[in-house]
C-alpha cells in the first residue's frame, strides 16, 4: 500500500515538473519588456506575423464609455487583420478598480498570452500587474500609464504632460494671454489625468494674464457643469476659458455656460473626438478639442504584444500622435467608433 502512495506521488511529481518545463519552453522566448527607448507610432509599423495562434486580453476603464469603445474597436479590428484573437474585458461601473483587479487576477487562469491594460488606477493595479508578469505574461499599458516600478512591456500613448501643455498654449492664445482659466481635472490618481492637468495648470503659470484654478470632474458630464457653475458664481464674467484634460465634462461646462447667457464670453476646448466633442466642435460650443490618436494606441498595443510573443525586440514607450481639432481639421480627425470601423 506504501508503495503504490509513494509510486502515486511520484506520477504526479513527474507530471507537475513535465507542466512547468512546458510552461517554460513555451514563454521562453517571450518578450516580457522593452528595450528600444522611444519610437514614434508611425515608425513603429501596424504590419507583424503571429508566429502561433495568440489570445490577447485587452482591458480598458469602462465599455460604456465613447473613447473606451472606440479602443475595444480598433484593438477588434487589429486582431482580425493580424490573425490573433481579442478578448475584451471592463469593470461593469467606469472606472472601478476594485473590479478591474479581480479581472486581472482571473487572467493569470484563463490562459491569455498577453494583456494590454489601461488602468482604472495607476498605483492600485500594481499586484496583479505583477503577478500577470510573475506568470510569464507580458503587459502593455493602453493610453494610460501604470505602475513605472514593474518590468511592463511597453507604454501605447501620448506624453500626458505635453497634452497639458498643448491645451493651454492654445487656450492662451485664443484669449491673447489674459483672463481667468478653470482647468477640469477628471480621476485624481490615474496618470492621465494627473500628468495632463499638471501640464495645464504648469503651462498656464507662465503666461502672467492668466489666473488658473483646478477642479475635480471624475471625467462626468454633471460634475463638470457643476463646478463650472461654482465657477461662474466665484468669478462672473472674468472666467474667460474653461478646457479639459479628457472624459465628458467639457460638455457639461458648455450646458452651465448657456445657462448662465455667457455664450461666446467664455472660451471652452473638449478632449478626443468623440459624437459630444466632435458635435460641440462642430456647433461651435467648443472652440476646440484634442486626439491622443486612440486608434493608434490600441491597434499598436495589439501589433506590440504579438512582436513580443513571437520574441521580437519592442520599444519601452511608442509615442501616439497629439493633435489640436477644430472645425477645419474636424472631419479628418474623426474617432468615433463608426469612423473607426470603416477606418
């Protein structure tokens, strides 16, 4: 009988060791972080061949949200034309970290290839970015950076401080350097948000006719047409441009700024091109918007996963495209997840 236990033990010992062997062989020669420095989107290429079948997770903030939605379709269309499969995954609230960690975590099981990440939270994704990485599992962040002090693949995006830049230089100019600003922040905590902001409220201190103040939106619509309301009661008519660093605020601003009659008295710039930005633009509501070439991040978040699955060598950071939109350029630089269907 001690026989047969120990001859059992030792069936599965061998077996365990043949599994992890396998798991080994088979991630070897995966690319687990970039090497290449910095390149820009348009250098790096949208061609590459899976060198096997490959499934890739791609996991975003919200699937209810235009711009995430607009992701989810171009990393679907990158997939199709590349010949891998994607998976796509959201908390069922926007922006819920504590779901999209137990997303992560189930991952690790479910047996994907590769996981491209845009984080709910920057810092609080750190475990199961991690153990998805302690698991052989290579992780690329989508438009929003996550946790630096891990061994991430790559990093699809724009530099959110140079965003922040671009906004208020061209929000100074359309007011010639003069007159109070209200910079709508989204979800204090994700880098997006943080860095664009700083970038804003940095750029604007050097122009000496402008006071710039900050408020907390969390991306929404109501929450930027009430601050933007506490703004108007704190400063009348000498807020002259309110801009925003992403999400739906912007739209609310221009909702308060009618209602109050200040139409045309206060400047108001949206964030991506997205059917409230591209229409707001259009009207005239917004004097401007701003991509951060969603297409190019989540279609090169997928063609970067494949070339590091297949061993290839990949940049630390792609560098995606920021582009200021008005009515002159609106057409062109249209994101909208039908646009980006036929794209």
């Amino acid at each position: 009988m001690n026989k047969k236990i120990v001859l059992a033990i030792l069936v599965i010992l061998c077996s365990f060791t043949l599994f992890a062997n396998a798991q080994g062989e088979s991630n070897s020669n995966v690319t687990m972080k970039g090497t290449l420095g910095t390149v820009k989107a348009e250098d790096f290429g949208y061609a590459v061949t899976p060198a096997k079948k490959y499934t890739i997770a791609v996991v975003v903030k919200s699937a209810a949200i235009p711009v995430w939605e607009s992701h989810i379709i171009a990393a679907k269309k990158a997939g199709a034309e590349l010949g891998v499969t994607i998976l796509d995954y959201a908390p069922s609230k926007a922006d819920n970290v504590e779901e999209q960690k137990r997303i992560l975590e189930d991952l690790i099981t479910t047996g994907v290839d590769a996981v491209v990440l845009a984080p709910a939270n920057t810092e609080a994704v750190k475990g199961p970015v991690q153990d998805l990485i302690d698991a052989g599992i290579p992780v690329i962040y989508d438009n929003t950076m996550g946790p630096s002090d891990v061994d991430y693949l790559t990093y699809v995006g724009v530099d959110n401080e140079e965003v922040g830049a671009v906004i208020a230089n061209k929000m100074a100019g359309l007011l010639n350097g003069v007159g109070n600003v209200l910079v709508l922040e989204g979800v204090p905590g994700q880098a997006t948000s943080d860095l664009r902001t700083k970038g804003c409220v940095d750029t604007f201190a050097k122009y000496p006719g402008i006071t710039v103040e900050k408020g907390v939106t969390k991306w929404l619509f109501d929450e930027g047409r009430k601050v933007t309301e506490d703004y108007i009661t704190k400063w009348g008519t000498s807020l002259k441009g309110i801009v925003a660093v992403g999400g739906n605020q912007a739209e609310g601003a221009v909702e308060a700024v009618k209602a109050a009659k200040l139409e045309g008295k206060i400047l108001i710039s949206g964030f991506d091109v997205q059917e409230p930005q591209y229409t707001a633009v259009n009207n005239g509501d917004e004097v401007f918007t701003v991509s951060q070439g969603v297409y190019d991040q989540a279609y090169l978040s997928v063609v970067t996963a494949i070339k590091a699955l297949n061993g290839e060598e990949v940049p630390r950071l792609i560098a995606c495209p920021i582009t200021v939109v008005t009515k002159e350029n609106l057409l062109s630089m249209d994101e909208r997840p039908d646009a980006l269907k036929n794209k």
